[in-house]
C-alpha cells in the first residue's frame, strides 16, 4: 500500500466508485457516508487524502474541510463534485488541495494525486 485515503460521500455508488479507482492507485481506502462519519474516522486514523464530495445533505465537503483545519498532520484534500454551483473551480479560491470533477474517471484520479505529490499507480 501507498498510503491511506479517506472518501467521504453520501451517495453509495459514488462512494464505492472512487474507492475503487483510488484503491487501484494503492491506496487502502476507508469510506464515510458523509462529515460527521469522516471526523469520527479522522479522529481515530491518520489519513494522507481526503476525497469529499461536495455536495451533501447536511454539510457541504468546503465545510468539511475547513473542520480539519487545525488537524495535526493535516491531510491533503481533494473536493470532488459534479455541480456547476461550486463556488470556484479553482482550488487556490477554495482553499483545498484540489478540485476533481464528476464522473471521476481513473487516470483523472492518478493524475490528481501525482500532482498533489503523492504516491499512485500509473494510469
């Protein structure tokens, strides 16, 4: 294994798709239905990536995100969504590491974490 991957999503087929994609990059994957579940996971795991989606019932992933500020180490993290209301498609504006677009698609998901500096697979 590369290194361990959060995804955060509330719909079950998103989930399992990205879990999949970014387990073939070597990542061992854990998976959370959505914020409260991923900070629960968080608390009792060091995780090198975060894979949120955007948009969820209860709390957006930007929101998510921002949580983990003062987390020590901090994990990268990367907002998937596949809305045109995102606020910026720029990650810089966000404040996240990176911006992945739906449908994710596999070498989109190894380029992503090749340009974050982390270990992958080659697509």
């Amino acid at each position: 294994m590369t290194g361990e991957a959060l995804i955060v999503d509330d719909d079950p087929v998103s989930r399992a798709v990205l879990a999949h994609l970014v387990a073939k990059n070597g990542y061992d994957v854990h998976e959370a239905d959505g914020p409260e579940h991923a900070r629960e996971l968080l608390d009792d795991d060091a995780f090198d990536v975060v894979f949120s989606d955007y948009r969820m019932p209860d709390e957006d992933g930007l929101t998510l995100f921002r949580s983990l500020s003062g987390r020590v180490p901090k994990p990268r993290f990367v907002l998937v969504s596949g809305v045109v209301d995102l606020p910026s498609a720029d990650p810089a504006e966000l404040g996240v590491d990176a911006v992945l677009p739906k449908p994710v698609m596999t070498k989109a998901v190894a380029e992503c974490l090749e340009a974050l500096g982390l270990p992958h697979a080659t697509p």
